[in-house]
C-alpha cells in the first residue's frame, strides 16, 4: 500500500470503522490504483469516518477531486486519484457488494485493532 491510503486506513481506524479492506486493482482494468472499503455502525459514523480521512489526508497536503454521498451518509466515496475510500453503512456496503464486484482485485483485510507499534512502523 502507498503511504497515502494507509494513512487514510489509519484514520478510519482511529474512528471505529468495521471491517476495513483495502481491494490493490493495479493488476485490474480499473481507474484507480486501490479501494478503500469500511464501515460504520450508523451514518453519523459513516461520516465522521469520512470527515477523519479527508482531515488526516488534508494534513498531508491531499484532497479529494470528488466527494459524493456525504450528506444520505449511506456511502461515502471519496476520490483521491490513485486511490477511492468507500465508507458505507453495513446494509448499504451487503447490498453493493463492492468487493465481490471487484473480485479479481487482490484483497487485503485489515484488522479492525492496529497492531501495537504498526503506526510507527514507516512501512506502507
């Protein structure tokens, strides 16, 4: 993973979201490098996980070309580029089923409680 989308795992993370998977689409027709798929319990949490991202991200001198769905809070997507976050509702992540969509992409889970000493690892 590139410094940038795990910077943007470490700030979902740092708000609780579930079930974080990062999907690598180099090897894939796709737009973009990486997926960031998560979610959060309500849409309240959707959107403070999406908040954190941008603000952890906006601290790097990175913003999004695109945000859609903030304010239903049911699925966030944020376009940076190399790399889009989807941050989704658990119903609303089953229902579009972005990872099985995107099965040929290599799939890497991320566990929801960081590893002790992985944030000051340096490695990506």
């Amino acid at each position: 993973m590139t410094g940038d989308i795990a910077r943007a795992v470490r700030a979902a993370l740092d708000k609780k979201a579930m079930d974080v998977v990062v999907l690598d689409l180099r090897h894939t027709p796709a737009f973009t490098d990486f997926f960031l798929v998560c979610s959060g319990h309500s849409t309240r949490q959707v959107q403070a996980i999406a908040d954190a991202v941008e603000e952890a991200l906006r601290a790097a001198k990175i913003r999004p070309s695109h945000i859609e769905g903030y304010h239903r809070g049911e699925w966030i997507l944020m376009d940076f580029f190399t790399f889009i976050v989807h941050v989704f509702t658990p119903q609303t992540r089953e229902f579009y089923s972005l990872e099985r969509l995107w099965g040929d992409a290599e799939r890497i889970d991320v566990p929801d409680e960081p590893r002790a000493g992985a944030a000051g690892s340096g490695r990506t």
